[in-house]
C-alpha cells in the first residue's frame, strides 16, 4: 500500500542508481479518455482506468526508476501494489485549464502543492505548463507567457519550501493564426521556451525533443538544469532514436515517457494488456532503458545534490 511521505524528497529518489532517468508516464486523464473514445470505449468509468493503470504499474514495475501518475486514477491505483519499489511523481497541474482566445491560460491551485503530493505517496511534483516565450502581447491583452512563469515561479517556491523537487513539463503550441511551424521554428520555440523556464531554477525540465543533434546541442548549450525527454505519443522506434540523440547531442539526463511503451493496450481487457505488458511493454521499457545506458548524463553532473 503507498504510504503518506512527510520527509524531504529528491531527484535521488525518482533516479536510477546512476542518477538518470527512467520514469514511465502514466499521468493521462482527459488524453486517456479520448484515447479509449478513439477505440471505440466512449465512456469508460473511473473503476476501469483505475484498474487500467494498476494493471499497467503491476506489469512494469522493476524496469523503471520511476512511475508519473496522476491523483485521480493513477495514485488510487498505487494503493494496490504492496511495498512499491519506485519512485512516484504526481502531476499537480489542474485537470482542466483555461484559455484566452484558445491559447492555453496557466493556473494553480494552491492546495495541490508539495505536501498535498508527498500525501499521495509521491515523491517529485510533477507541473505541466504551455509556454510560447515567443509569444507577441497585443495591447490590451494579457501576457499569458508571464503568467505561466508567475505559475512556475510559485510552484518551484512551494517545491523548495515543503522538500519535493519540482518537475516542469513544458508543450509548445500554435499561435492563433499561426501557419504550421517549420523544423526549424519549432526547435527554436521549444528552446526559447526551455531557456525561460530554466531561469527559475527547477530541479528538472521535462522537455519535448528540439528535433534534430545540432538542436540537442543548442538547447545543452542554453540550460543549467537537468533535463529529460517525452515521448509526445511517438512510437516506440522512434522514440528509441529521440532518447539517444537527446543524450549523446543534448546532455539529456534520461526520459519521462509513456505512449511508446503502453498505447496498444488501451481497449484491452486485463488478461489482454496484462499479456501485453508484460512481454512486449518490458521490452520496450527495457529497451529505453538500455538505449540510455551510459548515453543519459547523470542529473548530479548538471546541478549537484
């Protein structure tokens, strides 16, 4: 059964041994629900994602450092494993967010901070936020990228004060009007964007892959903190390749990943994805653990402990 956490946490315990990252996203909620809309399952009940994901933490557990969950389905299916051997993030970003205009609109709330995760049994929190540093303010409008580094600000501040390291998990998104984002433009907003959250100091920035090794190379160049790569829904090949450019080119310290592995279950009934997880999803999660495997630079190298 998890246990409430009241003492300090660290990156140490979400890490490997060797101080990278390995940690299986599982922290969908809205994203699963359409997920299992697209297979047909238009209104599965909180009992089934719950039962999902303790299926999907019971087949993989012992090949990831760390397990990222969300408070609604995924930590009540923690409750299930005995002695969980891992380490715990929870997502603390708001289910649903708000927009200006259709832009993505920042928000906290205050009481799902630092202690309200160590009582999850979490170890890190987990803060999703969509900044476009780029971002032009018309007169009269609000800056949103200003309001999402106040948001970010506080979260890390609340991270410091209670023990729990702070996790920021940056998407870049279109602007209104904006044309399709060339290769180029968009590893540029994905550094732009990762340069503004690093200012503040986070423990780690969970960050999408800038496209190409001469971007890897840009976005090592313009950080301080430890950073780790997602997935984005990318299959697993793909995905395998993603990791070791974001290491070798990029410093990368590991992933925060989960589609790659997981995707294909969701429909499933338990005995299916059971099956599935734990033959085909332990391979994969093995496979990216090997494809880091002395390749991921280890977090206490970016920023001791």
């Amino acid at each position: 059964m998890s246990q409430s956490i009241t003492s300090q946490t660290s990156l140490h315990d979400i890490a490997t041994p060797e101080g990278t990252f390995a940690v299986l996203a599982m922290d969908q909620r809205n994203t699963l629900k359409r997920m299992y809309a697209a297979v047909g399952i238009d209104d599965p009940s909180d009992d089934d994602l719950i039962d999902y994901k303790a299926d999907l933490l019971a087949s993989l557990n012992g090949s990831a450092s760390g397990f990222l969950l969300d408070p609604t389905f995924g930590t009540p299916a923690l409750s299930r494993l005995d002695d969980p051997a891992f380490g715990v993030l929870v997502a603390a970003e708001p289910s649903s967010r708000g927009n200006y205009n259709g832009e993505p609109r920042a928000s906290r709330d205050p009481e799902l901070n630092a202690a309200w995760v160590h009582s999850l049994g979490g170890h890190a929190v987990k803060f999703l936020i969509q900044v476009r540093a780029d971002r032009p303010v018309a007169p009269g409008e609000p800056d949103l990228t200003a309001e999402a580094i106040a948001v970010i600000t506080d979260v890390i501040a609340d991270c410091r004060g209670s023990g729990a390291p702070s996790v920021i998990e940056n998407l870049i998104y279109p602007l209104p009007g904006e044309a399709p984002l060339s290769p180029e433009q968009r590893s540029a907003a994905i550094i732009e964007a990762a340069v503004a959250l690093d200012a503040l100091e986070p423990d780690l920035l969970k960050l999408e892959y800038p496209g190409s090794p001469e971007a890897c190379r840009r976005l090592a160049d313009s950080i301080k903190s430890p950073w780790a790569v997602l997935s984005a829904g990318v299959g697993f090949d793909e995905f395998a390749d993603v990791l070791k450019v974001s290491c070798d080119e990029g410093g990368a310290s590991g992933f925060i990943a989960g589609r790659s592995v997981w995707k294909e279950t969701v429909g499933m009934d338990s005995t299916q994805r059971r099956t599935f997880l734990e033959s085909e999803g332990r391979r994969r999660l093995d496979g990216l653990v090997s494809a880091m495997d002395g390749r991921a630079r280890p977090w206490t190298e970016v920023r001791p402990s």
